[in-house]
C-alpha cells in the first residue's frame, strides 16, 4: 500500500496520484455517492413533476413567452449552428485564403501534439516512479508500513517457509531511501526542464559542410545531448523573403512533418532565430544519385530498372500525402547506407507555383521559334551533353535552371495533376539508359526549343558500331520511356500502370527495399562524408562558382516587401520537434548518480 511519504508527495517533487483504499475508508459516509433511486421511485418523482403544471406568472421563460425567432434558435443545439453562413463576404474570402487555411491547421496540429505529449509524459513518469520503487525493492528496502502488514502476516501464517520468505526489516536505512529519492527527485526535475528548453543552433555540433545551395547551406550536425546525426539545413530569410521563397520553403516543412514513409527524407527538428530558419533532416550518407550516375555512365537495363522502380515507389509515396514534385532530377534522390533510394527537396511541391516564376517560365519557352530547333542524331546530343557537364558540374543549380526534366504544361503555366511527375521520371530513366536527357541541346536555348518541340526532339538511340551495339534500348524499353514522355491524356498516372508494364515485370514494386541495391556505398564510420563535396577543398568549390554568385545576387536585390528583416509572421508554425522527442528510453536513471544526464523520456 503506497501513502503519501513513500510516492514522494511533497511540494517541490513530481506528483502522482494514487487512489488508496485506506484513504476512502477513514472519509466515512459523507463522502459516498447516493444510492440510484428504484425504478419505481423515479416514476413516482416523474408523475410528481408532471402532475404539477406551472402558471405564466411561476414561468415567466415558458415557451408561450419566448419570441417565435428566439425559439427557433434554442430550439437547435450550438453544435449544429453552421458558423460559416454567419460571416460576411469578405470574412469568407478571408478564410479561403491558403496562407489562413494553413496556420489553422497548424494551429490544430499544435494543440494535439501538446495535449498528446503531456498526457505521454505523465505516464511515462508514473512508470519511472514505479520502477524507481521497485528497485528499491529488490535492493532489500521495505517501508515501515509493509514491515509491519509482514510481521502481522508471519503470526497468521502456519507454514515456516512462507513466513520467513515475507521481510520484516529493512537492508535498507530509511534516511538511504530518502536520499536515493531526491536523486531521483533531481532527474525527473532536470527532464522538465529540459522538456521546457527551446531548441538552439548551440544544441548541435556542427561536423562539416556538406551542402551548399543559393539561399544556404546544408551541414551534417550531430545533436549534442542525444548524440543523434543529422543533415542541418540552414537558410537566411531575408534572402527566402527577396526571393519570394517563403511559401516553398515552408511547404517543404509541412511535407518532411507529415511523412513516415522510408523513401522520403524524415525531419528530425525545424526551428528558427532572427536571421535563419533550420531544417534538421535525417542524415542520408550515400550522396545523391546525379553523382552516382556521373561516375557510372550509362546503367545496364537492370540497375535501371532497380533505381527507377524505387524513384516510382518514392515519388507515389509523395502522391499519397497530396502533394506534386514537379522538379523532380536525379539530384533529388538520395542513396541511404543500404543503396536504397530516399526522395527529397520538396521547395516545389504541392499548390501553385510562384507566379513569378509561371511567367519567367513561360517568357522563356515563348521567346524560342519553332526554327531555333536543331536536328542533331543521339550520339551528338550527348557528346554535347556531357561536355557541358564537365564544363559547369552544377548546371541544374544554376541562376536560370534547368527543364530537362519539367513537363511542358508546367512550363507553359496550365493545368497538371499527378503525371507530370512520371513525365519527370520517364526523362530520367531515359539519361540512365542513354546517358543525357531526351531533350538536352547544346546550350539552355536549345534545351528550351527541344522542349517546346518534344515530339519531333524526342528520339530513340540507334548504335551500329560494334562496340556501341550494348547501349541500344530494348523495345520493352523504348515502349514504357514513350509511355512516360506522353501528352497527358496518354501518360502513365499511377503505379499500378507501371508495375503492369512488361518492362517492370521482374521486380515487385511493393517489395523493393526487400531487394539488394546495385551499388551500396562503402562507409568508414555514420558521420563518413566522403559522398559529398569536400567544402574544404579549392577544387571542389570551384564547382558553386556559380551558385555564390547567385547568392551575391540575390543579396544585392532590393527587398520586395518591408519584411525583409524577417518577417515574424511569416513563419508562424515553423518550429517542429522537442528536445525528448528522440529520446525513446524510458529506463531509470541508476541512483546516487550525480549526473544530470536525460536517459528516459519517450
């Protein structure tokens, strides 16, 4: 029987409730409920009350008195009130603009994560208290209470073995227990502190860079109290609010919370100080698949194969949540430390693009002429392609952009769903099979020609050389990249259309993280960086010429609004994750530790 002195009920310590019988005993019956009244009872009570009308004058609120208007509305229960017919015009209108729509589902959101983590920490505390009065239990402490309960058994007891098996002193002093207690009493205190503790760019330790884009930069960072790895994305406002970047990035932010699906990249923690927003994602060490492709070439048909049937799983998982990649490229597939693929960078997905970008996009493809289109066979446009590769290794980060891989009604700013992004994989499955993109030319204006031409530019590879004979497409092939790179009426839209393919008939597309990778990367340790580029090195950072120019651009570009300090309000609803969000054990910390370590939470 626990009292109040053994579950640590005083003030400055966590409490617990506990029900005690003895408790209930000594109130006496003042504080029993009454006793349900027979049937017969409540009957008579009804007739009683039935049988005794009111006058006007006793009721002066009776129906006869009460507005016919008034009436009708009490008449109908408030939950059934629809509060939207109740606004004004302009009140509607605010309230269908996405930007309310989304703080109010955050809003939502927040108000479930906190009630449902506070209700977790309470019971993970109760289990931490009974585990702490359990070990001290089996350490040989028995409390004055049970020590007596024991002695008054061993009397009643007949059988020598079980009297001697009930303790009737302590191993244990009291003043021991007390001081074990308010170590433990210290945890528990430390960890709700630590639960209260906003998170911090001090609360990670940065490793090395890994990353380096126009509006930041991307570092692996380990969490300092949990020792958790992680890629560390952090981006300046001001520059997101010039670019009119906001939107995107926070879109980004809502799609990594929602996911728990392996193929796309999981957010650990989103937060933010006066001049950066924080993106800490899972740390996925393989590199990305565009350096994988450069260092491989062209991929036999069954490595092909492999990788797009994971980019097709991935990208459906993207489908599920609602959502549309849109600028989907190898860069945007990473490989995990089992060669398996992870999907990422979602700036682009889901609702409308940036109007400003639709009208540079379509600027552009309207600026070519049909005549700008120059015929040039397979094998030139590669050659082509790869030296102006070698030439600009960051092409797809350039200023401009590149749409080798964007469907044409995205450029062109019309209506899309769900296929652009198998137009988007089927230009990819094309480069793995033939080496360059179906629509590359010799320099962007060409590019955006062949793209505005796509069914006359789109050509199939034909080898006659003897040596060239392997890198010919198969029918099968041929026939699902023609299917892919369709008008919309007539792509593929679903993975179902593409697990019937034929050319998909060897692989389960439900099984694949099941099957063994072509290529897994060769790791020396969880924090090896030796898939990505040395930051360190000139050589290496000579590929983001272009990329810091753009930066240096963009800061010199004048503020398109007066939040470019910031803008507060703008990012309400950013900050995701907890300090013992990742934290999943819930053994108790060992006693008389003068640590302050957290070692249980969640």
């Amino acid at each position: 029987m626990l009292s109040s002195t053994r579950d640590g009920m005083k003030e400055n310590a966590p409490r617990d409730t506990y029900s005690s019988p003895r408790a209930k005993d000594t109130l006496g019956h003042t504080s029993q409920s009454p006793a349900p009244l027979s049937r017969r009872a409540q009957a008579k009570i009804g007739t009683t009350a039935s049988a005794s009308p009111m006058s006007k004058r006793d009721a002066p609120h009776s129906a006869a008195n009460i507005d016919p208007a008034a009436a009708a509305y009490t008449n109908s229960s408030w939950r059934t009130q629809n509060t939207i017919s109740m606004l004004q015009p302009w009140e509607k209108d605010v309230l269908e603009m996405p930007e309310v729509q989304r703080k109010a589902t955050l809003a939502q959101i927040y108000f479930l994560n906190h009630y449902f983590d506070s209700l977790r920490y309470l019971a993970d505390r109760r289990e931490r208290h009974a585990n702490f009065e359990r070990e001290m239990q089996q350490k040989g402490y028995v409390h004055p209470e049970d020590q007596l309960e024991n002695k008054m058994a061993t009397i009643s007891l007949s059988s020598p073995q079980q009297a001697s098996a009930l303790p009737t002193s302590s191993r244990i002093s009291y003043q021991d227990y007390q001081r074990e207690r308010q170590q433990y009493f210290q945890q528990e205190r430390s960890l709700l502190l630590h639960r209260r503790t906003k998170l911090r760019l001090a609360q990670f330790h940065i490793v090395t860079q890994v990353g380096q884009g126009g509006y930041g930069e991307v570092f692996l960072a380990r969490k300092r109290d949990t020792g958790e790895l992680c890629a560390l994305k952090r981006l300046r406002k001001r520059v997101l609010i010039k670019m009119d970047e906001v939107r995107h990035v926070l879109t980004e932010r809502d799609i990594l919370t929602a996911t728990r699906s392996p193929w796309l990249v999981r957010l650990l923690y989103a937060f933010q100080d006066e001049q950066h927003v924080y993106l800490a994602m899972e740390y996925v060490p393989g590199g990305d698949f565009r350096t994988l492709l450069n260092n491989s070439g062209v991929l036999r048909e069954e490595h092909a194969r492999f990788y797009i049937s994971e980019m097709f799983v991935a990208v459906n998982e993207l489908h599920k949540l609602g959502y549309i990649h849109r600028d989907l490229k190898p860069e945007n597939f990473l490989i995990d430390a089992q060669g398996h693929i992870k999907l990422t960078d979602f700036g682009l997905a889901a609702g409308a693009l940036n109007p400003g970008r639709i009208e540079s996009l379509k600027k552009r493809l309207d600026q070519v002429k049909d005549t700008d289109m120059v015929y040039r066979t397979p094998a030139e446009r590669g050659s082509l392609y790869q030296a102006m590769r070698e030439h600009n290794v960051r092409y797809a980060d350039s200023v401009v952009g590149s749409p080798d891989y964007m469907a044409p009604e995205v450029l062109r700013g019309r209506e899309y769903g769900t296929s652009v992004d198998y137009w988007s994989l089927g230009c990819i499955l094309y480069e793995f099979l033939c080496g360059f993109p179906p629509f590359s030319g010799a320099h962007p204006d060409e590019t955006w020609a062949n793209l505005k031409n796509w069914s006359k530019a789109l050509q199939r590879p034909v080898y006659e050389k003897p040596e060239d004979l392997q890198f010919n497409l198969t029918n099968t092939a041929w026939d699902i990249i023609v299917r892919l790179i369709n008008t919309p009426e007539h792509r593929y839209n679903s993975l179902m259309q593409v697990q019937a393919h034929p050319f998909f008939r060897s692989v389960d597309l439900t099984k694949m993280r099941e099957m063994h990778a072509p290529f897994i990367p060769q790791l020396e340790s969880d924090q090896d960086t030796g898939y990505f580029d040395n930051f360190d090195d000139p050589a290496d950072m000579a590929k983001y010429k272009e990329v810091q120019e753009k930066q240096r651009h963009v800061e010199a570009m004048d503020a398109k609004n007066s939040a470019a300090d910031g803008g507060r309000g703008m990012w309400v609803g950013f900050t995701f994750g907890k300090n013992w969000a990742q934290q999943q054990a819930k053994s108790l910390p060992k006693p008389r530790s003068t640590s302050t370590k957290i070692n249980t939470m969640f």
